[in-house]
C-alpha cells in the first residue's frame, strides 16, 4: 500500500491529530503494490476522512492515474497539488490549500475471520519512502518499529483470536501512520 499524504503548509492536519481537536481531516491519495513495494496498473484514488466529535465521514474519488504513473511523480508536481481541489465536487473544502508533504508505504495482509466475519488487516514495515518537507534530515524515514493490526467494521470488543496476543503487547490505540513517520523523518522519538 502507498499513500501520499497531503497537508497545508503549517501542517494544520498533523497538528489536528497531535491536539486531537474536535474537527480533524485526512487527505491522502492512495494506490496498492506487491509485497515488494511495486506499484501495481490499478486505480488510485483521493481520499478525504473528516471527523467531528464522533462523526466520521469518508469521501474517496478515483484518480485518472495508475498506482505505477503516481509511483514516478515528484511530490512538488502541480498536478499532485491540484488533485484536492477534486474534493470540493463532493462538498470536502478546506481553509488552506493541502499540497503533497509524504509518501507512506507498508505492507498489508488481509484475514476475515470464518466464525465471525471479522475483516483484520495487518500493516508492517511501515515506512516514509520520499517527502516533500522543507526540512534538514533524511530524505526517507526507518521502517517504524511496530506492526498495526486494525479491525475493520464495528467491532465493540477485541476479537477472541487476537486475545493470545494481549500478552505480547498488543493494546487497542488509535496509531497514526502519517504522525509516526512524521516523528521519525524528524528524528523525533517515537
């Protein structure tokens, strides 16, 4: 999986997730790969996550460009910047223009549980590969020390597969992979 995460200037996003205000977004354009971090032929598409107290909405657009054509653009691309716009067509504005900061890439395994139905994915070597900061430091980040295992669904408790691994430090948090690959292109401590 890669995702372009975009952000405005003064990171106004990244700082909604940090204070966790009230009215948080997320905008990002997303495309799948292999396991080997190849960009496949398939679609990409805009997405928008706006949230307000416990509202959540979702708003995702396909992009006229393959995951494979997205993999080779440079983040300081007009036609990157221009791609949020697209959200105004279905009512998603912003106070500030986001413009491309990061790509983040992982690697992602899907399971549904027989029994129950339960949809898990497990995200892993979680990576920053190029950024578009204005910042001295490394032109990529380290794979993040942690693996994700995230529910999909409404879900009110923790699966009793996944249980065994309490134990072994899993904890339910909310996790942020635009925040921890910020914190680690800024050599920051995760």
């Amino acid at each position: 999986m890669h995702s372009i995460y975009f952000d405005t200037l003064d990171l106004q996003f990244l700082m909604e997730k940090i204070d966790s205000t009230y009215l948080k977004a997320k905008v990002r354009l997303r495309w799948y790969g292999d396991w080997d971090f190849r960009p496949d032929d398939g679609p990409a598409f805009l997405e928008a996550k706006i949230k307000e107290g416990g509202l959540q909405r979702k708003v995702r657009i396909p992009v006229p460009r393959s995951g494979s054509e997205l993999a080779l653009i440079s983040l300081s691309d007009a036609e990157l910047a221009a791609l949020p716009a697209l959200l105004h067509t279905r009512g998603v504005g912003f106070s500030a223009s986001p413009r491309p900061v990061f790509v983040v890439s992982y690697r992602r395994s899907r399971f549904v549980d027989p029994r129950t139905g339960a949809r898990i994915a497990l995200d892993q070597d979680i990576h920053a590969p190029r950024h578009a900061l204005s910042c001295p430091g490394a032109t990529c980040s380290r794979t993040l020390p942690w693996a994700v295992i995230e529910t999909k669904g409404s879900l009110a408790v923790l699966p009793p597969f996944l249980a065994p691994l309490v134990p072994m430090g899993l904890r339910p948090d909310a996790f942020s992979k635009y925040l921890h690959c910020y914190l680690s292109l800024m050599q920051q401590p995760l």
